[in-house]
C-alpha cells in the first residue's frame, strides 16, 4: 500500500450500480457495451478491505428515467423514435450506423439516465462524491443518437443540477469531445465545461475547437483542449493543473460533473492518445482537490474505453481515489475470482497485476506546443493562464 489518494477529510461515497445496466447492449462485435465498467464494479468490491467495505454506499437498484425526466435534454419526437424501435424485434439503424437501436433500448438508455440523475439528486441533498460508472454518454443530441450514445445522462444529469438552481462545473477527459453537451448548454452560463480530447481534425466527432467558447451567457464557459494524436500524461497533467484551478476559481461550481472516459489510456483501439494511469490519477488528484474547495459534491460517471483489461482496472481504481481509499500499489497482484470471471466476460487472458508498466510509442507533445496551446486559449477565452 502507498500513501492515501487523497488527505482531505473523507467525504461521503455512494456507487451505483444496477446489474441491469448491462441491458445496455449493442451485440456481438460492437465495441459498447458495459461488460468492461461492471468488470470494473467488481474489481473495486473486491478490492474493499472490511474498514473500507464500512465507508462505501451502494445504490444497486435504479429504474429507468420517465418520460418527463428525458425531456429535460431529448426531444419528443426522438423519444417516440427510440421507444417504436425498442419495442421492434429487430435492431433499427436510422443515420448513426454507429449507434443501431435495439430491442429494449429505451428502458435499458433510460435506466442509465436514471444512474447518472439519481447520483446528481443525491450529492444536491447529501453533498458528497458518487461513482457512477455505467454514465458519461456524452455524444447523444436532443434528437438523435450519435457516437454509442442513444440518451445523454450526463446532459440530463446537469439539467436536473440546473434545475436545483446548481452551478455545474463539467469536466470531460474521454479521447472524445463531448459534442452533446457543450451543444446542449452552448449559451448556459451555469454551466462550465472544459473538455481535453484528440484533436477533432484526427477522431470523432470532429468538434471541440479551442475557438468554440460558447455564446450568450455561456460565452467563455466552454474550454475545449484538444490534443494532438500520441499526446499523454506529459500534456494533459500540465494542461490540467495550469487551466483548471483559475477557471473553477472563478466561476464557483456547486456541483461537479466528471465524464471519466478512459479511452485516452495508451493501447485503446479506438483513439491514439497515450494517457496511464499515473497521469489519471493525478488529474483525478487535482479535481477532488478543487472540488473540496468549490461545492464538495461529485459525480464521477464512466464513458468511453475499449480495451477491457485497462476500462476495468483503471476505473476501479478512479473508483478508490474518488472514494478516498488508498491506492493499491502497481504491482499488486489482482485477485483470482476476478480473475476467473475477466476471462470469462472477455475470452482472453486476465491482467496479473493491477498496473502494466506502459508500453509507449515518441509523443509529439512540448512545452513549446503546451505555450502555442495556451496562447491559443487565452485568445478565444480573452482570459490569461500563467505558467504555475
Ligand atoms: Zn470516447
């Protein structure tokens, strides 16, 4: 065991977790599906010492979101697309071969709306941090699906924030830009969203420009910092501690909302950045810092990650740190039932240890381009962020 996550004061832990997220399934070779974020469930429990079991809430019973819950972000019509395909027996593509609507995807989308909204609800009353893990499905727009994502719980999440009159800090590490929800909330001057992510001229969705500030009311509250592909912790970690203390400083979240997508890591198959879970840990370090500072209330959803053995290790451990337990060293051996129940889930061998010594290709990534990107940023935002 090494030194504790985090050294503030233990603030209150829930997790959620419905067996019947898993309902959330595209079929057989779609990279979707939350097999890997309940693999990471399993691996946290099982990882809780009984002082620890002690200190973690359990929410494992969530009912799909109503109707009027999905209207705070979805459009009527898109409902009544989604519902008609949910209840055909046949899985229906409409314009997002991506992201097909199967049988049962209403309730199942809906159920994962309910998660991400009831962890929101519960860190209003109580104050606190919830994991959320099977959420973060940032791309859905008010009337369509886009990128795996049919409902956008985090969009929904923020509107039910919005609504207990909340000012949201949302902050989006998945590879991907969360093009949902800066749209959603493009002119919404309760809402600060800042978004790292591979840069859109090289990944879905191909938005998140540093010039898109927002508008309106939310003109500057938009900060988009994308990356340049083979990028990794070197980029992120810096950027993070020098953007995000003065912008959260200033704005005064009651509330945040984190999109935890670990398809940054290094070896994800669907994008090419270089992230470890060193440079996770750090980031994670530095939000809970700032949040015990602003608001005190979190939800951390999961979002995107594809290559299981790293989706499910690396988020339970987001899962330790955000709770407020000790890190486990690296090299710690995983235990066997997980083990055992890894390679059934997934059909391939089970990591050994916690943490694989990375294996990593030349980053393009400088102080020189870290200057260039921040010079970038203080002109669209008309703001400065000095060097630390
Ligand atoms: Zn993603």
């Amino acid at each position: 065991m090494q030194s504790p996550g985090i050294s503030m004061t233990l603030r209150p832990f829930t997790v959620v977790w419905d067996p019947r997220f898993r309902d959330y399934d595209f079929g057989p070779g779609h990279p979707f599906d939350e097999a890997s974020r309940e693999s990471a469930v399993r691996l946290f429990e099982s990882s809780l010492t009984p002082e620890e079991q002690a200190t973690v809430g359990w929410q494992r019973s969530i009912e799909p979101a109503p109707a009027p819950t999905l209207l705070t972000f979805h459009e009527e019509g898109y409902l009544s697309f989604v519902r008609a395909a949910s209840g055909s027996s046949r899985v229906t593509i409409l314009d997002s071969p991506d992201t097909p609507l199967f049988p049962g995807c209403f309730p199942a989308s809906a159920r994962i709306v309910a998660g991400t909204e009831w962890a929101v609800r519960h860190v209003i009353d109580r104050a606190g941090v919830v994991f959320a893990p099977a959420g973060g499905l940032h791309h859905a727009a008010p009337g369509r699906a886009s990128g795996f994502c049919i409902f956008n719980d985090v969009a929904i999440g923020i509107a039910a924030a919005l609504e207990a009159r909340q000012r949201v800090a949302y902050v989006d590490i998945d590879v991907h830009h969360g093009d949902g929800v800066m749209y959603g909330f493009y002119r919404h001057g309760r809402v600060l969203d800042v978004d790292f992510h591979q840069d859109g001229r090289t990944l879905f969705p191909g938005t998140g420009r540093v010039t898109e500030v927002g508008e309106g009311d939310g003109a500057g509250l938009k900060v988009n910092i994308p990356l340049p592909p083979g990028a990794g912790d070197e980029a992120l970690v810096p950027l993070a501690r020098r953007i995000l203390p003065s912008l959260t400083e200033e704005f005064r979240p009651d509330v945040w909302v984190i999109q935890h997508g670990l398809d940054g890591h290094w070896g994800d198959p669907l994008a090419q950045l270089q992230y470890t879970p060193h440079g996770y840990a750090e980031v994670d370090r530095l939000l809970l810092d700032l949040s015990a500072r602003w608001g005190g209330r979190v939800v951390v959803t999961g979002g995107g990650g594809y290559l299981a053995r790293s989706v499910s290790r690396v988020l339970a451990r987001v899962g330790r740190q955000f709770g407020g337990l000790e890190t486990i060293s690296d090299d710690a051996v995983l235990p066997e039932a997980w083990r055992v129940a890894f390679e059934d889930a997934f059909g391939s061998p089970a990591p050994v240890q916690w943490v694989d010594p990375p294996e990593l290709y030349e980053s393009p990534w400088s102080r020189a381009r870290e200057e260039h990107l921040v010079r970038e940023l203080e002109n669209a935002l008309g703001r400065r962020f000095p060097a630390p």
